[in-house]
C-alpha cells in the first residue's frame, strides 16, 4: 500500500473533535483535547485513524510535535484519503447548516 503524506494544521481544546475545512495547504483539524502532555497530538492521531480504518500506530507524526502545524504519514493511497476529505467536509458543512 502506498503511504501518503498530510499537512495538518491541529487547533486543540475545540469544543468537538472534527475537520474544519482546508487553510492554505494544510488540513484543518479541531481536537478536544488540550494541547497537554501530548494529548492532542494522541487524539488527532486515534481520530484519523478511526476516520480511516487504522491503527493510531499506523499514523506517524513526522514533524510539528509541539506545534500546531503537523506532517503526518499513514499507509493510505491518495484516491482513499480524497474521497475521506471529500465526505469529511461535506459532512463539516451540513453541521455548519443545521447549527
């Protein structure tokens, strides 16, 4: 399986766990945990990999430890992740619609 490489801009201590839509290059991700000790960082990574049928082990954190703009890596083909992003966003916004 190919392995695909995400930019992700994280902002933790969001009310909800969920993408928020694309800024610039990178994907916006909101992650209730706050950005202690790492717990954000370890829900981002159990989050995507629910969203996308792994392990969290699977996603690797490449850069961007203690920031908020990340470099992850998971063993996704790209035509998997688009469709993902395409659902994921679509989803955001019907919850934007009915807020």
């Amino acid at each position: 399986m190919a392995s695909f490489k995400l930019k992700v801009l994280a902002q933790p201590g969001a009310s909800r766990t969920g993408v928020a839509g694309w800024q610039a290059d990178e994907l916006k991700v909101r992650v209730a945990a706050p950005p202690e000790g790492g717990r954000a960082n370890r829900a981002l990574l159990e989050y995507l990999a629910g969203q996308w049928g792994l392990r969290p082990s699977r996603i690797r954190l490449l850069a961007g430890q203690g920031s908020r703009h990340k470099l992850l890596e998971a063993p996704l083909e790209p035509e998997a992740f688009q469709r993902w992003v395409g659902r994921a966003l679509e989803h955001s916004s019907e919850k934007k619609e009915t807020a």
